[in-house]
C-alpha cells in the first residue's frame, strides 16, 4: 500500500475524497494538491499559521491522536473556532494507520 484514502469535508458541506493520498505525506500537502477549499496551508506546514486546521471526525481522534505543545500554541491562535477534536492539518502525517480518515476544514472566522 503506498497510498489510502482520505475524506475533508469543506465549509460548505462538500465532501472532498482523495483516494489515492501518498503515504508520507501531510493531510494538509494532499488537500492543497487537491484543490480543498480552506486549506491553505500559508506558512508551508511550518506549525506556524493555523490556516490548515481541521476537525477531525470523532471515530478518528485516536488514530490522529492529540496535538503536542507546540501545535496547541499555534491552534491558540484561532481559539475561536477551536474545538476538542481540532488538529492542525501539515502535522497530520498519512500512514496505512489513516487509511479512511474523515476531518472536516475548520472555518476561518
Ligand atoms: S500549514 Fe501553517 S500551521 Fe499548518
């Protein structure tokens, strides 16, 4: 297996399925790639700008896992629109672990 499929969800309700997300990869490199509204991932996947935060569905929060210090710092700065379950999405590494994965884009305001 080099690639699994993932599932974002976008603002506006549209399901956005990328069947064929590299392994290695970030989640929010392969929605960039895609086109997926609201990801934009401005400072490279540098944990540094919290324009590619994600929900992350409920069935997948183990398998994510949780945020580290210096991610929880960054989704700080949109504590507005932050929820238990939120992830920056360039810190969300693809592995066969995530094959199924389902998030949906956080809005911005
Ligand atoms: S791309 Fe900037 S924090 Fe994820």
């Amino acid at each position: 297996m080099s690639t699994v499929t993932v599932t974002l969800v976008q603002v506006d309700g549209q399901e956005v399925v990328i069947d064929d997300a590299p392994l290695g990869e970030s989640l929010m490199e392969v929605a960039r790639s895609r086109g997926v509204d609201g990801i934009l991932g401005d400072c490279g996947g540098g944990c540094a700008c919290a324009t590619c935060h994600v929900y992350v569905d409920p069935a997948w929060e183990d398998a994510v896992g949780k945020p580290d210090e210096i991610e929880e710092m960054t989704l700080d700065m949109v504590s507005h629109v932050t929820r238990d379950n939120s992830r920056l999405s360039c810190q969300i590494r693809i592995s066969p672990d995530l094959d199924g994965l389902r998030v949906t884009v956080a809005p911005s305001d």
